[in-house]
C-alpha cells in the first residue's frame, strides 16, 4: 500500500537532548513538508521540501532542522534550541505539479520533552 | 500574511441533522485555493474538500459541501445527514497558487455528533 509512515508514534526525551523525527513516503511525491499542532493552534509549518537536496524555512523553523537526501524521506531534527517542543508533528507529502497539489498527510509523531 | 479564522471551538449536532462550520480568511492574493481537512480522533489529517478561488461554483463530495464566497472572504462548511463517524476536529486551510501548495491553517473546529 502507497503512503505515508511516521516514527515513533510516540517520543520521549530529556530536556536539551536532538531528536530526530522518521518521515517515509512511497507515493513518488516530489514535495515534503512538516507541521507541528499545538492544542488550539491549528497546524504551522516548520520546513518543507520541493525537491531531493533543497528544502525552505516555513513559518516556525527556529530549533529545527532537516535533511533531503532521498525523494522519499524528509527526516527532522529537534534540536536544543527549541524552546518549547513538546507537540504533535506531521509529515505531509505531495506532488509538485500543477498550481496547486493535494497534500496527504501521515499518523504522526507526539513527542514529548520531559 | 495570509491568516485563517474559525470562530467557532467546538459544535455539536445531532446524527441525521445538517450542520455548518465557519471559515474566513484574509489575503491580498487573487489566485488560491481553500481546503476542509477533518482530523478524527486517530489524528489522521483526511482531505474533505476543496475549491479553487477562480471557481464560482461551490465544491460538492457527497454530504460535504461549501458555501464561497469570495467577496467576503468566507467559507463555510456544511455537513448533510450527519454521522458519527463525523465527530472530529475540523480545519479550514488556505494555499496561494503556486507557492508549492503550502498550507495556512485555521485554528479548527471541535465537532460532536450525538444520538
């Protein structure tokens, strides 16, 4: 089956500690991207990818980083700069043809910094 | 900066009934699209529908439909024969044409459907 995997479903770690968040998609997608949801906030976007080897800040990039070595993997890191990052993260991938794609989006990643 | 606005936190509705969900946004921009995205309980994000802003023609899938209205920058949500398994959070999204379908969320809906 086609789609997107997300790893662990479940995180935890100790304040001041990197983690690194699995995104996997078999869709042949072109375009990766990373949200974070806080209760009551809605989803922002932290980086997003159009293609292998480039990606681009989005809204909320700050203690974050990620890589884009493979089409089908955009894996991110939540460094000790970030101030905050207990959340709820997901991965979404699309095409990147056309004006503007549908995004699908995986189960997601509740990490949790104690 | 584009933004998104629900207004409504939480609604509840009846199984079988109709209800709507509220959705305005603010843009400068001509050309985008608006999405509805429904998150259940499971937290998997789930396309519901979607409208292009060039298209007067209001989107239809089945039970879901949208009420556009470009003027007044809003777009609301309506939910026909309402199910249970429609109780989840809802969220309004918008995407500027050609900005590699980025999307800028709404702060989302809480919906109950109750016997």
């Amino acid at each position: 089956d086609g789609g997107i995997t997300q790893s662990p479903k479940y995180l935890f770690r100790k304040e001041g500690q990197n983690v690194t968040l699995s995104c996997e998609q078999n869709l042949n997608h072109d375009a990766m991207y990373w949200y974070r949801q806080d209760p009551g906030q809605g989803l922002r976007l932290i980086y997003y990818s159009q293609i292998v080897n480039d990606f681009q800040k989005g809204d909320i990039a700050e203690g974050y980083s990620v890589s884009r070595e493979k089409k089908e993997s955009f894996p991110l890191t939540v460094t000790s700069a970030q101030k905050n990052p207990t959340a709820f993260y997901l991965c979404a991938s699309s095409m990147d043809r056309g004006p503007v794609n549908e995004q699908f989006f995986g189960p997601g990643t509740r990490l949790t910094v104690l | 900066a584009q933004t998104v606005t629900q207004s409504q936190p939480e609604m509840s509705v009846q199984e079988a009934e109709t209800v709507t969900l509220s959705c305005t946004y603010d843009t400068s921009e001509n050309n985008y699209y608006l999405f509805w995205y429904k998150q259940p309980p499971s937290r998997q994000m789930i396309l519901v529908i979607r409208q292009e802003a060039y298209k007067q023609q209001n989107a239809t899938e089945n039970r879901f439909s949208v009420n556009f209205q470009k003027a007044a920058k809003s777009f609301s949500l309506k939910i026909s024969d309402s199910q249970l398994g429609d109780t989840a959070m809802y969220f309004c999204a918008f995407t500027i044409t050609g900005t590699a379908s980025k999307l800028t969320f709404g702060t989302g809906t809480r919906l109950q459907v109750t016997l």
